[in-house]
C-alpha cells in the first residue's frame, strides 16, 4: 500500500511517531544511538497526516523500504539561511546532471527537504549515489547537512520526518 504526501509517495506498511522521551536504544558499528521515535506497524491515517501538518505531532517514514530497496535519497538543513543553501544544492545538482528534485520546509523546525527521486534502486547503489553528492557538496560548502540514506546508520534508522511544505 502506498501513501501520497503532497507530491511524494511512499510505502505505508509503517511510520514512526516521535515521542518525548527516549524508545529505544541500538548499537552499530562500536556506536550508539537512541531514538525518539517509535515504529507503529499500521497505515499511517489522514487524522495523523493533518496533526503533523499543524506541527501537533511529528511523523516519520523509512527511507529504506523492504528487500533493500531506495525510492529516495534526501538531503537535510536545519538553519535559518536555508535559501543561500538551497540555492548552492540547485547549481550542484545541476552540475551532476540531477535534474529531478523535490524542494520541502518546515518554518516551525527551519528545516529544508530535499528529495531526489530514484525508482527501486538498491541501497548500495543509494550509498553510492549519497557519497558522490556529499563529496561535491563538501567542496563548496562547510555548512553542517543531512543526506540520506547514511551508510553509518543502521538501516531502521534513515528515516525521514514527512515533509510539511512544498518550496
């Protein structure tokens, strides 16, 4: 089963719902992280959808879907001047010939979303993908940024918070 938001579409056979407190606690690769998010094994519901986009609560979708497999690879800022910085990713991905993105922002949390469409690719592929625009983006800028999905995360743990508002 699938779920639309706004114009991405995602698998819906679970969510994650941030909580306030700490649910739970896994360590990969000699490291440990501690998530705030909770996994929920049903649809995701339209009532929910509504209180994320009022900032009521927060929802969270797994980049990685079963057998492996990537429809994404998202790229994360979390400062106030994410228009200088959206507008340095737009000449960069324009440079690697990606012309396909979706731009998101959630004024309440400064946060900028961008999607870059990939149809069923396989995560190491993702990786790939991930590490090219990474080493470009760090040539130009310093600025401190999410891209997913992350090859020093564990699977369960790309996940990406549902975006709020189309740029």
């Amino acid at each position: 089963m699938k779920i639309h938001v706004l114009d991405l579409e995602f698998s819906n056979d679970h969510y994650y719902i941030q909580n306030k407190s700490i649910v739970e606690k896994v360590t990969f690769n000699n490291r440990t992280f501690y998530s705030k998010f909770e996994k929920v094994t049903t649809a995701l519901t339209p009532i929910l959808l509504r209180q994320h986009q009022q900032n009521e609560t927060t929802l969270a979708i797994p980049l990685v879907e079963k057998n492996d497999l990537v429809n994404y690879l998202v790229i994360e800022y979390h400062q106030e001047d994410w228009s200088s910085f959206f507008s340095l990713l737009k000449h960069l991905l324009k440079s690697l010939e990606i012309n396909e993105f979706m731009a998101y922002r959630n004024i309440k949390k400064e946060l900028l979303q961008l999607f870059i469409p990939r149809e069923h690719i396989a995560l190491e592929q993702a990786y790939k993908e991930v590490e090219n625009i990474k080493h470009h983006l760090e040539l130009k800028s310093k600025k401190s940024y999410k891209i997913y999905p992350n090859i020093n995360l564990p699977k369960n743990y790309n996940i990406i918070t549902l975006p709020i508002e189309k740029l």
